[in-house]
C-alpha cells in the first residue's frame, strides 16, 4: 500500500502465513538458544568474534 504522505514509500504487512512463521522462527530462536549450552553473554561475545573475523576476512 503506498504512503498517502509520499508515494514513494510502499507499506507492507504480513499475511497470516507470515505471521505464523514469525511466531515458529522465534520459537526456534529459543530452541537454538537452549541447545547451544551457552549463556546470552557467551552467544553474544561469539558474534561480535565472528563479525570481527568477517570483518578482517573482507579487508
């Protein structure tokens, strides 16, 4: 649906599919999460190693 303020801009939504998708994907989120034997805090210090490492790779 187009922005009535700017025509430019396209809004879009999801449909009921999308929505149930969504709901799956953040249950598999938790799911990885809890199977990865880590705590958030060592998830998170391994994505940061991980994007530097990308990060240097790309250079």
């Amino acid at each position: 649906q187009r922005n009535q303020a700017d025509e430019r801009q396209v809004q879009v939504g999801l449909t009921s599919a999308g929505r149930t998708l969504l709901v799956q994907c953040n249950c598999l989120n938790e799911t990885l999460i809890e199977r990865s034997g880590m705590t958030l805090a060592e998830l998170d210090a391994l994505n940061r190693q991980v994007q530097a490492l990308r990060d240097a790779l790309s250079r």
